[in-house]
C-alpha cells in the first residue's frame, strides 16, 4: 500500500463523504492538490482524518491522508468547493458555504436531480457557482473506503454558458487527478440529458432491484424505461432546453450495459432504508411539466411508486 500525507493549505473542499465525495477528494490528494474533505458528522470526520482516505482500483490500494473536518469555517481556508451531497442536502450545503466561504471561492455542483445549481445561486451569486454532470464510477465500501469502478466523462459549465480563467482552472485540477473532463457552454442541457438518464434507470432499478445490466436486459424494464426517458426529454424541449437528438432506446442500452453490476444511487438507498432523490429527478420532471400544461403520467406514476416504497 502507498501512503501519502498532505499538509498544505486546502485549494479544494470536498462536500460530502459518500462515494463520489470520497473518491474525488482522494484523487485530488493523490495528484498533489491540497484538498479538504467536509462532512457534517464530527465522530466519522474525525476517525477518517486520523485513519486517511483508502482508493482502491483494479489491484491497486492508496491510503491519502488529508484533513477531514465537521468544521464549517475550515471553508475560509479554500479557493475551490465540490458538492457532492444528496439533492436535499443542498439546500443547507448551500446556507452553510454562504457563510463561510470567502467571497471569491466559486461552488461546483455535480449532484443529481434539477435545482441544485439555483438554490446555490439563490445563496451565493449567479458568478460562484457552476453546475455540471459526471459519468466517473465509485463504490464506498465502508466510510473512507471507495473503490474507483470505472472511468466516465465530468462535464462543467456555467450557468450563463460563459467561459472564464476560473472555469479552466478548476477544469484543469480535475485534469490533473485524472478525469476525463470538458467544459460545456449549454449547461442545462447537460444537466437535463444527466437528469432524463437518471429518471429512467434510478426508479426502474429502486422498484425492481435489478441491476443496471438487468434493467437492460429485460425486455419489459427497457421498455419502461425509454417510454419515461421520452417523455421527460418531450418535456425538456417544450421548456426551452436544447437537447440533441437522441434516441432513448440506444442511450439508455449504452449506459446500462457499460454499468451493468451497478446498483444505481435510488436502488441503494431503497436498500438501506434512506431518503432517495426521486423528489430532484421525476417529481422535478413532474413539476416543470404541470408549468408547461404537459402530461408526464409516467415520471409522475415512478415518482409516487418510490414515495410509497421509501415515504
């Protein structure tokens, strides 16, 4: 096993020690930025800044020791923040780095669901906060324990679909820790083609515990699954989002088959009993096509099914 041991003043704060948090903040130490990694549980962030961050791929292991704090105002120390906490956290996340972020540290988003990128604008400005997507696989083990499950494309854009020095900056420290990434200048459609994808395998998934290889492989789930994919990106166009031309059927086949042993995000949390995000994704979808006087019966029939499941 590799140590590694990173005392420099924090350029990247992490938000979240779930799987992607864990795993993003350890590639970030591995390549030698400067990282601090929030959680809001002071017991756990203490044994994970004394035990260190462990990054499993393939046959490899590194152990990456950083500072890990329940502490809020160690954000004062930071240039850059990554959220990545669940959808409904966001709003809380975003009245805490209000407060303690310096005034020129700019919030990148790569949670799932629609909303996140305005609530945090609600809080910090329209110039801090970037919104993007990320295809990049992570597993958490055990806390602080992440294994790096595949590589997938991180893309970031600001809202206003400008590019600026800082943008490429940040886009240039996840560079540096190895992710594939690009920067987008028509950021809600990528947010939307993210949020579609996730609209229709998360709750397929959550209600039938399959994996995602599974979801694909059945004729009736993928079938399920291109008709709310369709129906969300109808709703999408009639809102004003400038989606490509896709065809459902093939894009969803593609992801599911390239994350075939996956328990998506929704599937998980059903299973262990939390709180899942469906309120961000179809009942998001939901919401935006009652605005637009569409139907949307089949988000809104998924939306209630893992409501009643879950509460």
């Amino acid at each position: 096993m590799k140590e590694s041991n990173s005392k420099l003043k924090p350029t990247v704060a992490v938000v979240g020690p779930g799987a992607l948090g864990t795993l993003f903040a350890a590639r970030f130490a591995q390549a030698g930025i400067a990282t601090l990694l929030l959680d809001h549980r002071p017991a756990r962030a203490a044994q994970l800044s004394e035990s260190g961050l462990v990054l499993r791929k393939g046959n490899t292991e590194a152990r990456l020791h950083i500072p890990v704090t329940a502490d809020p105002a160690m954000l004062a120390q930071v240039d850059y923040v990554l959220l990545l906490v669940k959808s409904y956290q966001t709003e809380d996340a975003a009245a805490v780095l209000a407060e303690h972020l310096p005034d020129n540290a700019a919030v990148l988003t790569l949670q799932n669901g629609l909303g996140n990128v305005e609530i945090l604008q609600a809080h910090l400005g329209t110039m801090r906060v970037w919104g993007g997507t990320t295809a990049q696989g992570a597993l958490l083990e055990a806390s602080g324990i992440v294994v790096d499950t595949g590589e997938g494309p991180t893309v970031i854009g600001r809202p206003d679909g400008c590019h600026d020095a800082r943008t490429e900056q940040f886009a240039g420290l996840l560079l540096q820790a190895g992710f594939s990434v690009a920067i987008t200048d028509d950021l809600p459609a990528a947010l939307w083609s993210k949020v579609i994808l996730n609209a229709a395998i998360n709750p397929v998934g959550a209600l039938t515990r399959l994996r995602n290889g599974e979801l694909a492989a059945t004729d009736y789930t993928l079938k399920l699954m291109t008709a709310a994919a369709r129906e969300a990106a109808n709703i999408a166009l009639k809102h004003g989002v400038k989606l490509p031309e896709t065809d459902w059927r093939a894009r969803l086949l593609t992801v599911c088959q390239a994350t075939a042993n996956n328990r998506n995000s929704m599937l998980q949390d059903v299973l262990n009993n939390r709180r899942t995000e469906v309120d961000a994704i179809n009942a998001a979808i939901v919401r935006i096509a009652d605005q637009q006087n569409m139907p949307a019966p089949i988000n809104r029939s998924l939306w209630y099914l893992i409501k009643g499941l879950t509460g």
